[in-house]
C-alpha cells in the first residue's frame, strides 16, 4: 500500500521545489480580485512549459485563463484561484506584524498551485499510460467578490467538462458535501443634495442619512427572516466632512441563504427597505447586482470517491517546527494550539455552510466536487492574518501538495472508471434545486 500511495504522489514530489516556490511567489505578490496580472501570468508561463495549451483573458476577464491538454472524452477540469485579500498583510509568524497591505488570508496562493499541480501530475500519468481524454485547468480570479467563476459560467465556459475538481485549504479535512449558501452581492447607491451643514441645512438631501436609515432599517430586518439568512454591509462612500451635506453615500450587502429562493425572497425586501430609506431622507437610491450566487449543488458520488483518494494518499506528518508555530498561534489567538489530523467519513448527505463561494456556480454547471485539506492549524479565523502567516509556512505547503496528490488521484480513477462519470452525472441532474 505504501508504495501505491509514493507512486501516486512521485510526480508531484518531483516537482516540490518547483510547486512551493510558485506558491511561495504568489504570497510575496498578494493581488486583489480581477488585479491578478503576476499571478496569472505565472500560472500560463508554468502551463505552457508542461505542454498545455494556454488561452488568455476568458469571459472578458483579463486574469482568467485556461490550459489544456489531450482530446476527446472525457475531459476534466481542474479550478485555480488566485486572489488575494485587502489589508491582511502578515510574515510568516504567531503575532500580527502586517502593514495593511494585500495578503493571501484565504491561501489562494496555496489553492491554485495545487490545482494545477494535480493536472500537472495527471499530465504526465495519462502520457506514460496512453490514458485518453482531456484535461482543463481554468484560472478563475476575484473568487471572494463571487464575480469570477460566476461570469465564466455565464459566458458557456465550464459546460465541456465531464467533472470539475477543487479543493480549499482549512483547518480541517473533508471530502465535499458541504453546500456553500448562496448569495446576492448587491451595491446601493444614495444620492442627495448638498448644503452647508450648519448655514443652510435646510437645503441639503443628506444621502447618508439615507443610508444609514437603510442600515437601521436592514438590521430590524434580520428578525424577521428565516434561521440560516446572513446580512451584512459596508459603506463605500459617506461624505468627505461634516459641514457639507453628503449627496452622495454607497453601501455594499451581501445576502446569504442555504437556498436561492430565500435569498430572493430577502433581497426584495432589503431593496423595499432601500426604497424606503431613500422616501424617509428625501434622497433617490438605485442598486446594482455584483453578483448572484447559487447555493452549491452536492455530489455523494464525487465525495464519495475523494474519501477514498484521501485515505489512498499518505496524510501529511507534523513535525516539530509546524508543531511549534502551531503552538504559538495557539498562545497570540486564544486557539488550541494544535493541528488537525483526523480524516473523517463521508456523511452521504448535505452538509449546510457558512460562507459563499463562486464554485457554486461550476457546481451548478457540471457534476462537482471541492475537498479540504488541513493547511491551517486548528480553529484558525478565516480571513485573518493568521491564515497569511501559515499560507506560506511548511503546513500550508504540506496540506497543498497532498491536495494535489488527492486530485491527480481522483482524476485518474475518473479517467480509468467511466462508470464513475455516468454515476456522477446522474446525481446532478436529480439534485437541481
């Protein structure tokens, strides 16, 4: 067993120096959402040099790209992600020392190399075995606006796949049934009249205060909608200084449900409570849709066969300086202090989420799946500097390759087992929503 399980992992332990100093050059050029230009630029150039066919600027999307290689069915894709996150900044280390700049603080530097990895390992396994079909690696940016995967799909991008792959780094293994909520993100724009706040308020339109009615308006909302809905909002623009009536202020929501249907149902009434708000103020609002998410459409049969790959492939083994810097984190965060190391069965059944990913939308494309692998020590925030600090360290690097060897793996036995395809396929099309 231990020799099957090096054999499914040599390609990509040949290429370790190569994988997580791509990793590593990601992390040192953190970049937001639809400004991935080194890191897209980076995953082509490593791309073409392993013979895949490259294409650039997808769906209109000058960071979004795709590599292919082989033809003929089927074809299976694997999801990079690449975008950084704002003011999340941080060196490898147990206490914050960032500068509020960019930072990777969901380890997308660690997801897309080790998507590509496994395509890359899978590569080179179809060559040696004259295995047929198609391999499609898709670069997606601006994952955490929810816009990049969202209008891939949109634009017939994903549908020529048999079979999507993912994974995302976490503090905790699984094997992929757990349903992201879908979500609206939605930009309300209020626009007033400006005054002299004290000479002639009388003249003045404040649009903040039309916001801020929304807001208070918003939060009364949250009682009265059902358990599992998430609200939450940021102001863009609220006025430059106090002594000038603002005529103009901006607001961003996200709304969150484990089902479409309700998140409609809510954002009809946060848009009443827009309107509303604006009535109240005097003002006018107009909204715009960023992005309107699905809820992630499950695969048993996916999942069921990523468990199996990730016992098949040896699990990482901490040593003593991961379990050190786990320690320390542990002391700075208030956390355990430990790393996770249990993998755990598959449930046969849908598992509800907290957050909202673009993978949704593939999911909702082709028969999916997205595993996590342990790259972060135990209860690690999300969207912290913490997850910077470890996105760079030998555990995230660790939980990245053997990421990789689980995907090539996956892959594989989807290449070898049509069966396997036709089983996956039929369990989409009986899970549309």
């Amino acid at each position: 067993m231990e020799q099957k399980k090096q054999r499914a992992l040599s390609a990509i332990e040949e290429r370790r120096e190569q994988l997580c100093g791509l990793s590593d050059a990601l992390w040192e050029h953190p970049e937001v959402g639809f400004h991935e230009n080194f890191a897209a630029q980076a995953f082509c150039r490593a791309l073409e040099q392993e013979g895949f066919r490259v294409e650039r600027d997808l769906a209109g999307i000058k960071t979004a790209f795709s590599g292919t290689f082989g033809e003929g069915g089927p074809v299976i894709g694997f999801l990079c992600e690449y975008d950084a996150l704002p003011k999340l900044n941080q060196t490898e280390g147990t206490c914050y020392n960032g500068d509020g700049t960019s930072g990777h603080g969901c380890g997308h530097n660690l997801l897309g190399v080790g998507a590509a990895a496994a395509a890359m390992a899978l590569r080179e396994e179809m060559e040696k075995r004259g295995l047929s079909g198609t391999l499609v690696i898709y670069g997606c940016p601006a994952e955490e606006t929810l816009f990049g995967k969202t209008k891939m799909a949109e634009e017939g991008y994903f549908k020529e796949l048999d079979v999507a792959l993912a994974w995302h780094p976490e503090d905790h293994y699984c094997c992929g049934e757990v349903c992201h909520k879908a979500m609206d993100s939605i930009r309300f724009r209020f626009h007033g009249r400006s005054a002299h706040a004290s000479v002639c308020p009388e003249l003045g339109r404040s649009a903040l205060d039309g916001a801020e009615m929304m807001s208070v308006g918003a939060n009364y909302l949250r009682e009265h909608v059902p358990d599992g809905v998430r609200i939450h909002y940021s102001y863009l623009s609220a006025g430059e200084k106090p002594n000038v009536v603002p005529d103009f202020a901006e607001v961003w929501y996200f709304v969150r449900s484990n089902r479409r249907r309700i998140v409609d149902q809510v954002t009809e009434r946060l848009i009443q409570v827009a309107r509303g708000a604006a009535m109240m103020s005097g003002t006018e609002v107009e909204w715009e849709f960023l992005a309107r998410g699905k809820a992630t459409r499950i695969n048993t049969t996916l999942a069921d066969l990523a468990y199996g790959c990730m016992r098949r492939v040896s699990l990482p083994q901490w040593e003593e300086p991961e379990l050190r810097l786990a320690a320390g984190l542990g002391e700075s965060l208030g956390l355990p202090g430990t790393i996770c190391g249990e993998l755990t069965p598959p449930e046969g059944r849908e598992l509800p989420g907290s957050g909202s990913t673009d993978f949704s939308a593939v999911s909702q494309t082709v028969p999916s799946v997205e595993i996590n692998t342990v790259c972060f020590t135990r209860g690690t925030p999300g969207h912290h500097w913490a997850v910077t600090a470890q996105s760079c360290s030998s555990i995230g690097r660790k939980g990245m390759l053997y990421a990789a060897g689980v995907l090539a793996e996956m892959g594989k036995a989807l290449l070898e087992d049509p069966g396997l395809l036709s089983r996956a396929r039929e369990e989409y099309l009986t899970r549309a929503e």
